[in-house]
C-alpha cells in the first residue's frame, strides 16, 4: 500500500478533520442511528456529521473529500446519500510506518 504524504498531511492539518476521523472510530457513541446505512458497517450520513461539527453539508463534503483523497476514509453510496467510515487498513498502516521513523 502507497501512502501519498502530501494528501495525508493536507487531510491532517484541520482540526475539523481531526475531530471527524475521532467520531468515525465509534460512530455509534458519537452519531445516532440512522434510517438507511448501518453507522458501522457503511458509515456515517454526510449530513449527520455537518450537523455535527456545526458546519453546512457543502464544507462538510469538502473535508470529507479531503479526507477520502488521502485515503484516510471510504465513501459509500446509498440511495442518494453518502455516507463515511475509516479507512482503518490505511490508518494501521500510516501509524506503523510513523512508528518505524521514530
């Protein structure tokens, strides 16, 4: 598995960003449920995690987007929502190759 390290840091570097992947590792404390889409299995609405953070759906798409560029979650389509969970190979492996540099 490659990991682009610009797209990471780009996705790292926002705290509302931070704070998504720290939901999505426990949806089901962090979000309620939902009509479609299973919180674990296919992930968090979209607008669930606007409504969240406090922010619009359009800026909440663009930090997801960021996000799902870098890897670091995956985008499931259902019906006409999407929804976002964490990429957590990826993760495991961007936190392995972080702890062989130090």
């Amino acid at each position: 598995m490659t990991i682009n390290a610009k797209n990471i840091f780009r996705a790292l570097a926002h705290d509302k960003r931070l704070q998504v992947l720290s939901w999505l590792k426990d949806p089901v404390s962090h979000f309620p449920a939902q009509v479609d889409g299973d919180l674990v299995r296919d992930g968090v609405c979209v607008l669930r995690i606007a409504e969240k953070l406090g922010i619009r759906q359009p800026t909440a798409t663009q930090h997801l987007r960021i996000l799902a560029d870098a890897g670091l979650v995956i985008a499931t389509r259902i019906g006409k929502w999407t929804f976002f969970r964490r990429n957590e190979p990826t993760i495991a492996q961007l936190k392995k190759e972080i702890s062989a540099l130090v």
